[in-house]
C-alpha cells in the first residue's frame, strides 16, 4: 500500500519467522501535508500500515490486519529527522492461517514504536 510511495526498503534481512527491513521514509509523501505542514511526523496508522506491508513483502501476498493485541507508540517519527527506520519483525503462524506478529521499530537506541498484530491474507478474510 505505501511501499515505493511512502517509504522505499533500502536494506533487509530474512529468516524462518524473523526479519529486519531497513526503510527509508519519503519526507515528501502528500500525507506528510496534512500531518502536519512545517512539522511532518508519521502518523501511527501509516507506523502501522508500514509493518503490515513489509511482512505482505515478505510473503508475497497482502496481508491485513485483523486484530490490534498492543500497539505502543514511544516516540514521534520525523521524516526530516529519522530518515532512515528499522522494523524488526517476528511471527509466529496460527490455527487460521493467520500469524501473530511482534515488530519493534526503532533507530539506533530510539524505540517508536512495539505491537503485537495479528495479520490475515486478504482471501482468508473474506
């Protein structure tokens, strides 16, 4: 959804049921004119939507989220500022073929952002 738009992947790592995206934030984006103009910061639903279609990437499927158990926002990410993010992402699959996801994003010692979600396809969804 915000991939190559909002943000663009400059690094990432994979494993089994872990990975690590480096991303970089796209300070021009239009959402950032209504969020605020002089002072963008990203708002917690693209934080959000971000992780979201990092693991889309990572399986080669959209995902979507279907539960919200904890969503923790620590600090303000400022594109101006912060231009660079990491998401640490972890997951585990469940009975439903949806999967319990844990993301930690941060930069350097600076933590934004913890959740724990649980994702969906779209088609199971439905």
């Amino acid at each position: 959804m915000f991939l190559d738009t909002l943000f663009h992947i400059d690094s990432k790592t994979i494993n089994d049921s872990e990975a690590t995206f480096t991303v970089g934030l796209n300070p021009l984006h239009p959402i950032y004119g209504g969020h605020f103009p002089n002072d963008p910061i990203t708002p917690g639903v693209c934080v959000v939507q971000i992780a979201i279609d990092l693991f889309s990437h990572i399986h080669q499927q959209e995902y979507i989220l279907s539960q919200a158990k904890s969503i923790k926002f620590i600090q303000i990410i400022r594109p101006n500022e912060h231009e660079q993010v990491d998401y640490h992402l972890t997951w585990e699959p469940l009975e439903d073929n949806s999967f319990q996801v844990k993301v930690v994003v941060s930069n350097n010692d600076t933590v934004f952002s913890k959740m724990s979600v649980i994702l969906t396809t779209l088609t199971e969804n439905k």
